[in-house]
C-alpha cells in the first residue's frame, strides 16, 4: 500500500487532490480511499487529506500516520506544522516552491528525508501559467506521477477531467503534464560534481 498525505491550506485544493489522486488510482483498476482532515474550516487554514492506494482492498480508515508520499502544497507550513512527521525512511517529498529545499531552511531535513526523495517545484507558478490562478493542486499530481511513478500521467489527466468540465479541465491537465515534464527533466539532471 502507498500511503499520501498532503498538506495545504483551505483553498488551495489539498482535500480535491486526495480525491483526484484516488479516482486516477481507480482508472488504473487499484483500491484507493480519500479523506480530509482540518480543524477550522476557512481559507487560510492548514488542511490534511490522505490518499491511499493498493492493488488489494483497503479496510484501515485511520489518518495517514507513516506515510509513503508527501505532497506539500504551501511551503510555509514547513515549519509551522509537522510536515516530515511520521515519513517512511524511504518516503518521498514534493513541495510547491520555487526555491531549492536548501533554500527554504530544510538543510536539517537530511536526518528525515533523503536528498534524492525530496523535490521542489513551482506549481504555483506553472499554476498561473496554465489557469491564471495560483491553485497548485492538478499541477502537483501531475509532478507525483513523474516523481514517485505511483500513478500514470495518463490516469491522472483522466482524473483531473472527470473532476472539471470543459476548458478549465483542460487547463489544469495543461498544467498537470507541464509540471510532468517539468520533474522529468529535473530528475534526469546529471548531479553537480
């Protein structure tokens, strides 16, 4: 079982990405379950969704605890919440930023997170590109589907289009296959000697 959990604020999608994440899932014949967790409900608010994914029926219906994947959608909340808490020793981490894991303080993250399973991407910004708004969340699944190869770029386009209707589907799965490409071409970058 891959286990997710994804970190945003209300507003920016984090409990549609858990749902998105689980119906590309279905696409692909697997077991998946979505759910949220947040305390107020306002935008501004940090918010928690899981997903999680097997090939096998899924009966845990806890909070994701040690998960797997972490997706977080808005980088302040690395050290305002406890992202890294409870990560798999192998877990994989991708946050919306612009600026290098180094550059947003996660030096210490060394001890919770390997260098190579910790990735950064403007979603944001590609966001804009694509939607002309700042919503990271289609964008951000595309970038798991390249980073973790979890799921298929295929099955989550399919999944950002059942979820939006028309152009604005389009868009984010525009945005979705741009941040694919994006984490592609980061990945394969030979390492600095």
């Amino acid at each position: 079982m891959f286990q997710v959990r994804i970190h945003g604020r209300g507003g920016q999608g984090a409990v549609t990405a858990a749902e998105m994440l689980s119906v590309a899932a279905f696409v692909e014949g697997r077991h998946a379950q979505a759910f949220p967790s947040f305390g107020s409900e306002r935008t501004g608010a940090p918010v928690v969704s899981f997903c999680r994914i097997d090939d096998a029926p899924i009966r845990n219906r806890e909070p994701v605890a040690k998960p797997d994947g972490l997706i977080v959608q808005d980088p302040t909340l690395l050290h305002q919440v406890d992202v890294f808490g409870g990560l798999k020793a192998d877990g994989q981490v991708l946050i919306n930023s612009a600026k290098d894991p180094e550059a947003l303080g996660l030096v210490d993250a060394g001890d919770r997170v390997r260098p190579d399973r910790l990735l950064a991407i403007p979603a944001t910004e590609i966001a804009r590109e694509h939607l002309g708004r700042p919503l990271p969340n289609a964008v951000l699944l595309g970038a798991f589907a390249a980073f973790t190869g979890v799921i298929s770029l295929d099955s989550v386009l399919s999944a950002i289009t059942r979820r939006f209707d028309g152009p604005i589907g389009d868009r984010n799965a525009a945005g979705a296959s741009a941040a694919y490409e994006y984490v592609r071409r980061k990945t394969e970058e030979p390492a600095l000697a």
